[in-house]
C-alpha cells in the first residue's frame, strides 16, 4: 500500500510539474535510472552534442568544429566499453555522429544542414533511453 501512495504522489508530482515519471514494471526509478539506456548513461555524450548545437545556433561554426572534436573523441574512447552492452544501438549513435561531424566539419559548413543534423543525433541519443 505504502509503495502504490509513493507512486501515486510521484505521479500526481510530475503531472503537476509536466513531467513523466519513468516507471518500469509498475516501479518508479530514480531519474539517473531512467536517463540510462542499454549502453549506459549518455550524459556526457548528449551535453557535447547538445553545446555543439547551441554554438551552432549561435552562429560560432568554428566553435562548434573545435567542440565536436571532444565529442568525437570521448565516443571513441568510451568504444570498448559501449559496443559490447548493444552494438545495434552502439552503431546508431556512432552514425548519428559521424552525420553530424561531417555537416560541421564541411569546407562551407552550412547552417541548416549542421542543426538538422546536430538534431537528429540528440534525438538518436534520447531515443536511446531504456
């Protein structure tokens, strides 16, 4: 009973708040739970991506080629580890970023080609979420 009231109130408290409460099975998980999908927690990959964009929509596309350059990186490094929890969703993101490498990385970046790629990757990687 004690458990079916905490849901409840969790429930009413994100509805209030126009938030979903993440559930699975009936139980409500921590946000950090939640936030993780089957390769593990993607934070720090999605806040590169997501500062990328933001210099993006700020005009600073020499900005956002030296920023995706960590973000590269730190995918690369974190290889080894990820691919093995789930190589399909490994192979997901990593093609959702190398798109968006390429879009900021043109000759001639254009804009619009880098925000709808920058994106789409931010949305591969929510999508991600178990």
């Amino acid at each position: 009973m004690k458990k079916t009231a905490i849901a409840c109130a969790a429930a009413i408290l994100a509805l209030a708040t126009g938030q979903s409460a993440p559930y699975r099975d009936g139980v409500l998980l921590p946000r950090a739970e939640a936030a993780q999908s089957r390769l593990g927690d993607l934070t720090p990959f999605r806040n590169i991506a997501a500062e990328v964009a933001a210099l993006v929509d700020k005009g600073d596309l020499p900005g956002a080629k030296i920023r995706i350059k960590d973000l590269e990186t730190k995918w690369d490094e974190a290889e080894a580890g990820l691919k093995p929890r789930a190589a399909a969703d490994w192979h997901t993101v990593d093609k959702a970023i190398d798109r968006a490498l390429e879009a900021v990385r043109e000759s001639n970046p254009d804009t619009a080609n880098c925000k709808k790629a920058l994106a789409d990757l931010l949305s591969v990687m929510d999508s991600m979420k178990a």
